[in-house]
C-alpha cells in the first residue's frame, strides 16, 4: 500500500482525525483532482462536479 493509499484511508476511516496532518491532507485532496488556492492561512480546494468547498 503506498503512503498516498495509507492517507487516504486514514481519513476515510475517521477514526484518527486528529493524527492526519495539514500537508498530508492537502496532498491527499490534490491528488484527488481538487485545485487548491490559497487565501491568508486558508487552503481551499475545489473540483467540478462536487459541490462543496473545501476550506482548511
């Protein structure tokens, strides 16, 4: 299972919310196709097709 694998589920699972890092979440969502900007100390993704903004 590769690192990106392991992150992924570790969110999926939302079990060790408070263990998954900032850097390890966005790299996740990037590498989910989301498009990332940043505003002050807010990453925000976004992709079409989903909805929601993702605001860290």
């Amino acid at each position: 299972m590769t690192q990106k694998e392991k992150i992924l589920q570790k969110i999926l699972s939302g079990m060790s919310d408070a263990h998954i890092g900032c850097d390890e979440l966005c790299s996740a969502l990037r590498g989910l196709g989301f498009s990332e900007r940043v505003r002050g100390s807010h990453f925000i993704f976004v992709k079409d097709g989903v909805d929601e903004i993702i605001n860290i």
